[in-house]
C-alpha cells in the first residue's frame, strides 16, 4: 500500500485533490466481482454460408487492403471465389445482421472483387508439391470435383480428373450462361485450380464409357465421384416425343458452345429454378418472346431471386399455377400445348404448399417450343452396379460423402440432388477432408463450436444507417442483345465502401471503443489485440457494454 | 466588427474569441441557441473544439470536468432545471479545481413549469464555490467569458455566467464582436502544470481523509479571495486592449445619493433610466449594480452604500423562509459597520415584467413609506 501523506501545512499540499505518488500500488481488481474478457464469436453470416467462409474476416482484411491475406481466407474453404462471387445465392446476405439494421452488405459482390484480384494475382496461389505417395482419382471436373481435388492437391496428393466433357467446369461450363459467368472467367478459374498442385486432367473420358469404375478403383488409392445431374427431367405427359419439346440443359449447352440455336417466336420454359431462368434469359437473346409456366407462385420458385427480378426486367413473362397437360396438335407452325390451371394445397415435406389441379380448368397455348426445365437427374449408368443408390442419386453415410464402397467417395449434385454451386463445393471439400483422412490417419479437424451472435447482441449506436452498394449493371438493351456479363463488378472504391458496411459481428476489429471507454486505463492496446489488466479492471463492463460489436464476454468470478 | 446579435449567440461568440477546446452540453431553452450557433462553429472549423454531445446536463459538466482535468478549456451552457441536475458535478468542478467557464440563462425553476427569467436558479448554487457573473447587455456578456476563463484559470476555479431569460438571452443588441486573435494575447492557451497524463498517473479526486479534506477547503476560500483581484485586473486589462472595463461592481450616480438601488442582471439597466428621471426631479438617488456575487464584494459595496441614507435592495429571487438573497448579502456586508435602514424588494419571479414603473414603485415606497417591512416587501404581487 502507498504511504499515506500527512502534511504540515495546506502550502505542501497540491492545489487538486490528488494523490503524490502514483497508484499502482491500489489494486483495484480485488474489487471485482465479475470479469470482462475477449471472446470472439461467429458472425451469421459464416452459419449462413454452405462453404463456411470465414467472411468477418476478409472482409476485415480488405478493410486494412491485405488483399492478398483476404483472398487467401476465402480460399480456405472455397476454391473459386470468381466463380461464386457471380453465380452463387448468397445465403450469407440472409443472414447478415446488417439486414436487421438496414440493407445486408454485399458480400457477394465483395467475394466476386476479392476472387477477380486472385485471378489478376497469380502469385497469390502457393503450389502444392507432390508427396508421390498417394494417387486419387476424381470423376467430374464440375464444381464438386474440382474443389475436391483441389484441397486434396493441397495435401500432396498426386489428383487426377477424369471428365467427360472436353472442358472441365461441368455444370458452370454448360449450364449457366456467359452472362453470368463468362468462360474466360472460368478457364482461369479452373487454370488457378489445376496450377495448384498434383493435378492430372483428362478429359473427354466419359465414366462407364471411357473407363471403368474398377478399374479407376485399382489404380488409384481412394476415388471421388462428382458427375453432377446433366440429364432433364421429362414431363411425362402425352405426346412429349416431339421435335418442339426440348431439355433446357441440352438447349443451354448449345447456347454455351456457341452453337447457332432458334427456338422459333413463342418460347415456353415449364420450371421455376435457375436451369428455368437460363434458359429462358438465353431465350429471349435469341429474340424469342418467352413465357415461364410454373406449377406454383412467384414465392415458391426455387430460383435466385435476383436471377427472377433479372429475367423479368429483360422481359420474360410468367404465368403461375399451371402445368402442361397434353400435346393437342402439332404442325408446321407450331404445337398446341394444353395447360393445366392450378391451384395451392397443403403444404408438403419441402414446406411449400403443393400444387393441385383445378379441375377441369385448363387453356391452350399455341407455341413454336417447349423447354423442359423442371430438374436435372444423375446419369448414373454403371455406378448403380457398384455402389448403392436410392432416387437415382448415390448414397453416402454422411456430410463427408462416403459411399457403401470403402475407398469411393461422392458429393455434389449426385448426392444431394439438384443444390447449388456452393453446397457442391463445400460437399468436394469435406470429401477431400474425408479422403486425406483415410489416406493419412489424420483426423479431420473439428469445425469451432462458437456462439453465433444476431443484431440483439449488438450495441448498434455506434453504427451509422447506409445503403448497400451494387455492382453497376448494363442496360437491358445491352444485356438481352447478347451475352455480355451483366454486372460488372467493384472497382477499388466500391469494395471499400461495401467492406467498411460490415459489422465484423462478434469480432474484434480495433474499433478501439473498449480502450477509449475503461475508466481505469485497464485495457491496453497492444500490436494484435487488446489485453485487459486484471490487476486493476474493476469489473464494470463499460468495455463489454460499449463494444460494438459483442467480441467480449463476461463471467463471475469465481465460477 | 458591430453585429446585431441576441444574448445568446452573444455568449457564443465569447467562447469563440476564448477559442475554447471542449464544448459540451445539452438542450435546454432558453440557452439551446448557445450551443447551437457553436455546434455550427464547430463543424464548420470556425473554432477548433471538440463539441461533445451528451444525454442530460449531469453528463455535460461531468465532460467538461474530463476535459478540464485532462487539461482542455471547456465550456457548457445551460439554464434552471438543467442547472440543478448538474449541481452534483459542480461539486465535482469546484473540488477538482477546474476553470471551465458555465453559462447559465437565469430560468424560473418548476414546477410549476416556467421558461421565464428569475435568479433561483443560479443563487440555488451560491453556496457550491462557483465564481458568478450576473451580466446585463450582450456586449458584456461577450466580454465577460474571456475574462472569466482568465480568472478561471488563474484561480483554477469554475465560473458562472449568468443572464436574464429573454430579456438577454434573445433580446437583439449591437455588439463589437471579439476576434480570437485579438483576444489570445488577453487570454493565452490553457496549459496547466497538473492535469490527467496517463504516462504520470495519479489519482484525482479520491479520497482525504479528515487530516486533509479540511485544508483543501481552505484553499478554496483563499482561490475565491484571490479571484477578486484577478476579476478586477481582468476587467482593467480588458479596459485597456478593448475600451471597455469591467468591474466587481457598477454603481451610478451614487456619490451623493440619499437612496442606493442595489440591483443586478437587466433591472440593473432599468433602474439606471429610472434614476436618471428621478434626478430630473430632484431626488437625490443611485444604484449599485453586483456583477460579481462570489465572491462576494463586501468592501467595495461598503465604500459605496455606507455613504447613503437608505438602501433598496431588488431581488429577483427569494429564499423561501428567509428574505430576498441579494438582501442577505448586502446585510452582511454591512453589518456592524453601519446601521442605515435597508429595505427588501421582491419582484419579477417567473419573469414577471420589472418595468421602469415597477422600478419607480419600489422607489416610491422605499423613500416615502412611513415605516415599511425592513426585511421583505413583495413588489405587484396580487394579494
């Protein structure tokens, strides 16, 4: 304890109330009944995405332009963020607290700016050398495939892609138009792919074809499967076999070739998912006028959303709550489809309500062609003989895609069904994770178990209201006159913008609030974090109150 | 350079010329207008402050008091109940001897609720250690901040400025505004040798126990004694750079008075007509008016009353169960040195108009009534 001062006359003493010595010595964190401490959490939006991108962070790291750091925490867990940043569904954006204050940030559009730089930046991608230990072969070059064989090249293993297609990208190649994702993006998206390790590409080299299941099965030490789904559904109705019924997906590929098309005048697409809206966008290009039929309402469409508002601002039409029925006549200008109307029932195992016949209500439409585009299926073949199936797609034990055959993994489409590009890439990547694990007896680290924080566990004051930035977009006359991509992406001062929009929920990220606000200078600011000196923190949770963003926490002493 | 400005902004321009570093407070009427013409200094890089916004006047000078004792000028204005919610962080400016300068807009206290002028609310403070200002034109009020930092700092104690509801706070008046370069050699930069360093830590403000707590009251006292010189060198040394002196008191006229108005705030200037019709008439009168209430001017308001036969005092104000205070303290500073008659008036509570009549009344009585209450007589109150 400090000496306690007595002084002869008020002459001695200093004019304030003040101590003479300093007060080190006053330890003032015995009085202390509970204890503040950093406790970083995870942000909703890292529950919200499929790949469980670490987004807090990079976007943190564009914030302090460690662009190169940013683009490598993405890449942690999702290989092409070039090819995500412009066709995924954001789920993340869902889930970002900042829609609960005013608009989502535009993670998105960040993922896409952060994603082009890495392409820009070759160098960025560090090469995995070959162990020469373990060889894997992995069947389809689509998303699924090329993540898996990504993370496995990583690993040291020697990767080889079996394709059937002449070009890897499955379903990002054939399936979704350049105007979303142009094919110079992707060669060099799947380029940085192959760049990065072991990996072996053939192509043209179709499973049960060109190859054998077993045989790939006894040249290489572990197999992964990820074909995809490249076959339309049909519609199974009455005089379907005709030349102006054609599959979505085949007429899509066309497109993507670059294959002259001409679907006649009156288009019809039957489907509400993105295969429905590409093919009908791809459509309209061709100067088709195109009606989407759809068997439910605008709000159980599968879709993107913004890829429906997309397609309707171009111009395409939607009739709800009809489906076709029969093929009444057909001729040289055309055929006569005959809808059935529709209307909503219970809802059914999807939650959504299913669609039930009117009866005896339907109209007829005379068009020059149907596209079907009411889902893809697996063109499973031979597999079925191997490995067991159910619903046409392969089964597996678990999220890690180990099938009935020790040694063959699957994911992706395949697996789940038709899902979306990212599902397929976080499911390539957890096989992989799977397949190092049984190569190598190492154990597949265990995802963090955090607290999820949402905007009630914010201390919003200290945020301002802004709008979301969006990416500029060409015209419409633009977009529909060809296949030009549509937005075209951030410039530096967008991405900062956007970046300095996040919240960093349940992350520190040196607002310095806590080390303003602690009354007794018990918080210290130090190189990389904050350190609380408990010696002299009084337990008033100033700090944890006055923290924007809830990266502390707090517990009672003594428990 | 001459603007026609109100009181209010008349104070904001005062703080301009202190170039004052923190500024911090909350709305109140009738002093929002301070505040708000140096928010808008503030933002437009007018004045180089840090205008702290806060949720109560409790918090405001408890900013300041950070400020002060980090080192900063500070300033704050408020008026009546915001005035009272901030009395525990007088306190705190008086012991932790810190020179942030108060603008107070004199506002009737609620309830009943009132945004009319009377001084109950600044007297309600008289006994806390706040050097006080009673000011009664917008030059002065101008004039007055940059001599009350000067005597803030010099003592390293609070001041507070105080003016009459709308009959300054928003009444028009040309005034020579003060330009702070012109000032800064008046009034230099705050720089005080003890002040928060975190690389010096101590403590501020603990605790003292009975061996000390004593002495350092003393020293307060001695702080107020000496600020009477420093209120009177200020206000020479205003004089000199900007021709205008300012003084502890201002008596009028009283030289060969047989009665002496004592008065303060803007009675003081009605008052002034007041004599001067009555000295048409013969009658031989004057006024005084207290600028400065703490401390308190006991000699010189001796030197100039004890030569009078009576002496009215006008209060707008009243100690419930006692008299008027100015009263008080005029009788205190009397006593035992003299025993001519003096006489209390209450008038213009809640901004009750004092009019030259009502002024004229008070003269009427205090010289002709036969034998009038000495302590308390209530002046156009409806009884």
């Amino acid at each position: 304890m400090g000496e306690q001062t007595s002084f002869k006359s008020y002459k001695e003493m200093p004019i304030r109330a003040m101590t003479i010595s300093d007060m080190m010595w006053n330890l003032t964190g015995s009085w202390r009944n509970v204890r503040p401490y950093y406790d970083f959490k995870t942000s909703p939006c890292r529950v919200g995405c499929p790949a469980g991108e670490d987004i807090q962070r990079y976007i943190y790291l564009i914030t302090e332009k460690l662009y190169e750091e940013a683009w490598k925490t993405i890449i942690e867990t999702n290989p092409m963020p070039a090819v995500t940043g412009r066709v995924c569904f954001h789920p993340c954006m869902d889930k970002c607290t900042r829609k609960d204050f005013d608009q989502a940030v535009n993670i998105n559009a960040i993922e896409r700016r952060i994603g082009d730089m890495g392409l820009e930046n070759p160098d960025w991608m560090e090469k995995a050398a070959a162990s020469g230990e373990f060889k894997v072969a992995v069947v389809g070059g689509g998303p699924a495939g090329l993540s898996c064989a990504f993370y496995l090249a990583r690993e040291g293993h020697s990767v080889t892609i079996f394709e059937a297609e002449r070009a890897l990208g499955g379903v990002l190649r054939w399936g979704i138009p350049e105007y979303r994702l142009p094919n110079d993006v992707l060669d060099k998206v799947v380029g940085s792919i192959l760049e990065s390790g072991p990996i072996e590409v053939k192509t043209g080299t179709a499973l049960g074809k060109d190859i054998k299941l077993a045989e790939i099965e006894k040249e290489f030490d572990a197999v992964f499967i990820g074909v995809g789904l490249m076959r339309s559904r049909e519609l199974g109705i009455e005089g379907e076999e005709n030349d102006r019924i054609e599959a979505g997906l085949d007429f899509l590929r066309k497109v993507n070739s670059g294959e002259k098309v001409d679907p006649g005048k009156r288009v019809v697409v039957v489907g509400g998912g993105n295969t429905a809206m590409d093919v009908a966008r791809c459509a309209l290009r061709t100067g088709s006028e195109v009606t989407v039929v759809y068997r439910r309402t605008l709000n159980e469409m599968p879709a993107i959303r913004d890829e429906i508002e997309e397609a309707e601002r171009e111009g395409v039409h939607f009739h709800f709550l009809a489906t076709p029925k029969e093929i009444a006549g057909s001729g040289k200008k055309g055929i006569k489809v005959v809808f059935q109307e529709m209307e909503l029932g219970e809802p059914d195992d999807s939650g959504r309500r299913r669609p039930v016949p009117v009866e005896g209500k339907t109209f007829d439409m005379e068009v020059d062609r149907i596209f079907t585009a009411i889902g893809e299926k697996a063109d499973l073949g031979t597999i079925e003989s191997v490995l067991d199936c159910e619903w046409d797609l392969i089964k597996v034990k678990d999220e890690y895609g180990e099938t009935s055959r020790s040694k063959i993994y699957a994911a992706g489409d395949v697996v789940t069904g038709a899902a979306s590009v990212v599902e397929a890439i976080a499911a390539g990547r957890k096989a992989a994770q799977s397949i190092h694990s049984l190569l190598t007896g190492e154990k597949i680290p265990e995802a963090e178990k955090k607290d999820v924080v949402g905007i009630e566990d914010m201390n919003t004051v200290y945020f301002e209201h802004s709008n979301r930035t969006q990416m500029p977009r060409i015209s419409v006359e633009d977009a529909v006159g060809g296949y030009n991509e549509i937005n075209s992406g951030f410039g530096p001062d967008e991405l900062h913008r956007e970046a300095d929009r996040c919240f960093s929920c349940g992350v520190c990220n040196f607002c310095d609030n806590c080390w303003v606000f602690c009354p007794d200078v018990a918080i210290h600011r130090g190189e990389e974090e904050y350190e609380i000196e408990y010696d002299y923190c009084k337990g008033c949770l100033v700090c944890v109150h006055e923290c924007p963003r809830n990266a502390l926490s707090v517990r009672e002493e003594g428990k | 350079m001459k603007k026609v400005i109100m009181g209010n902004h008349a104070v904001s321009y005062g703080v301009r010329a202190s170039e004052a570093k923190v500024i911090s407070a909350y709305p109140i009427t009738p002093q929002t207008q301070i505040v708000e013409l140096l928010s808008e200094m503030c933002a437009s890089g007018e004045i180089d402050a840090k205008f702290i916004k806060v949720e109560s006047e409790h918090s405001a000078m408890a900013a300041c008091v950070g400020a002060s004792a980090a080192g900063s000028r500070s300033f704050t204005a408020t008026s009546a109940q915001g005035l009272l919610l901030m009395h525990e962080m007088l306190h705190w400016a008086v012991g932790g001897r810190l020179p942030i300068v108060l603008a107070n807009i004199n506002r009737a206290v609620g309830p009943p609720w009132s945004i009319w002028t009377d001084q109950n609310d600044s007297l309600s403070q008289r006994d806390v250690g706040l050097i006080q200002f009673y000011c009664e034109s917008n030059q002065e009020t101008q004039d007055t901040i940059p001599q009350a930092f000067r005597v803030a700092e010099k003592v390293q104690l609070p001041v507070m400025l105080v003016l009459d509801a709308f009959f300054l706070s928003h009444t028009f008046e040309i005034v020579d505004i003060l330009e702070a370069e012109k000032v800064r050699e008046y009034l230099p930069p705050y720089n005080p040798d003890i002040k928060i360093d975190t690389a010096d830590p101590h403590s501020f403000g603990n605790l003292a126990g009975p061996d000390n707590y004593f002495e350092l009251r003393y020293m307060i006292q001695m702080a107020m004694n000496e600020a009477k010189d420093e209120i009177v060198d200020a206000g020479k040394a205003f004089g000199e750079q900007f021709g205008r002196e300012y003084g502890l008191i201002q008596p009028y006229k009283c030289d060969d008075a047989d009665v002496i108005f004592v008065t303060s705030g803007t009675v003081a200037s009605t008052t002034r007509a007041v004599i001067d019709e009555m000295r048409e008439q013969g009658l031989k009168v004057g006024s005084l008016k207290i600028r400065v209430v703490r401390p308190f001017p006991f000699d010189e308001i001796f030197d100039v009353l004890s030569s009078a036969k009576k002496v009215a005092v006008i209060d707008r104000n009243i100690s419930f169960g006692s008299h008027g205070i100015f009263y008080q303290e005029i009788k205190s500073a009397l006593y035992g040195r003299t025993d001519i008659p003096i006489l209390g008036y209450i008038a213009g509570l809640g901004g009750r108009d004092v009019t030259p009549k009502v002024i004229r009344e008070i003269a009427d009585k205090a010289m002709n009534d036969k034998s009038p209450d000495r302590n308390i007589n209530w002046i156009g109150v409806k009884i």
